[in-house]
C-alpha cells in the first residue's frame, strides 16, 4: 500500500514537453505489493492517462515507471525502480526523449484531428494516441456519413493547420489545465504536447470506419 500523501510535486513535463533530463531530491520512497517506488520533487515522467502511454526513464541509471498514486488527493507520480532509494537522495532523472517526442506529436496530433471532425458535427467519444494505433471516436449519428468525403475534408483541415504552424498553448481555469491550438478549440488535458503544429511530421489518416454507430478515425504522425 502507499502511505496517504499530500506531497507537493514540481511537474515540469506540464510546462516543457522538451525537458528531458533534471537533478532533483526523493521526497518520497517505498515498498508495494508491485516493489519497490520513489517519488521525486521535480518530476519530468507523465504517467500513462488521457490516451497517452507513460514515459519510459531513469533515475540515477536505474529504469524507472510512472505511475498515478491511486491514493493521492493532489496530482502525485511515483516511479516503479528494481532498487531501493532513500528520502533525500539528489538523483539525476532522465525520460527516452524519441519516445516523449513521439507521444507528443501523436498526442497534438489527435488534438488537430479532433477538432476537425467535432466541427463538422460529430460528438467526441474516446482517443488514444498510443504509436501505431491513434485513434479518435466519435458518434456517428442516425445517417451513414460520406466517409470518403469526410476523410478528404478533415486531412486537409489538418495539413493546412500544419503548414500555418499554428501554436499550441496551455493555461489553467477553474484548477484544471486547458491546452488549446491557436484559432482551434481548447481541451481539458493533462499530457505532453509539441510547441506548434509546424513540428509535426509525415500526417495522414491511416483509417475512417463506421462501427456500431460509432465513426472512428485513425491517424499518423511523427515529431519533426
């Protein structure tokens, strides 16, 4: 079990998607029924959630996994490590920069795909923007859309967004943080996004079906 937690962690991959590595202090350290964990003050690691898989890292050459504290009232992350650190230790953390890269264009990428096809009237459902099967759902409503139609529309919203370099920010309101794309729609979000879209890479829609009422629309991308 974790102990019962209001620790006040720095998360600096809200702030910069592009941080890849920081020396900071264990606040926080244990044992579980799934090992061993640490917690640190100054935390770059972005737990699996919102569609978007977890970083993968180190902390002092050790590799470590982010995950949610289940327990925690306040956004707390541990890590998952195969050794035992102690409170106060100063360690050197490092998430795969590839990996991080990639998650956040798949992940802004959805952001662009989305707002697009909720423009033209279909209701948002679920995303995942894990590699190789990023997806949007949506509903599809009571009459079978114009899926080549639709497709051509929506890819080519999105490559003219692309080629504008439109610039994607975060802000906060009401204690949740919103990220939005300039002259797009703003999102509820808690994962890592590219600065602006001119950083992604090698768009295009892989897949646009109807299922059981249900439109889904699968996309690719890669960070410039």
């Amino acid at each position: 079990m974790y102990p019962e937690s209001s620790l006040q962690q720095n998360h600096i991959y809200f702030e910069n998607t592009y941080a890849f590595t920081v020396m900071t202090q264990v606040i926080d350290a244990g044992t579980s029924e799934h090992g061993d964990w640490l917690t640190l003050q100054d935390n770059i690691f972005h737990p699996q959630g919102g569609g978007q898989p977890g970083d993968t890292g180190t902390v002092d050459e050790v590799a470590v996994r982010p995950f949610r504290d289940p327990q925690a009232t306040e956004h707390v992350v541990r890590l998952s490590c195969e050794r035992t650190f102690t409170v106060g230790d100063t360690v050197s953390s490092t998430v795969d920069a590839n990996a991080r890269r990639r998650h956040a264009a798949l992940h802004t990428c959805g952001h662009v795909v989305d707002g697009f096809v909720r423009a033209l009237g279909f209701r948002h459902r679920v995303s995942n923007h894990f590699p190789g099967q990023a997806r949007i759902e949506f509903d599809a409503g009571e009459q079978k859309p114009d899926l080549a139609r639709l497709a051509a529309d929506v890819e080519e919203r999105s490559r003219k967004a692309i080629e504008d370099d439109r610039k994607v920010f975060a802000r906060e309101q009401d204690g949740l943080r919103i990220i939005g794309i300039d002259g797009m729609h703003e999102d509820p979000c808690g994962g890592t996004h590219v600065e602006s879209l001119g950083q992604l890479a090698g768009f295009s829609l892989r897949s646009l079906k109807v299922k059981g009422g249900v439109l889904k629309v699968g996309y690719t991308v890669e960070h410039a």
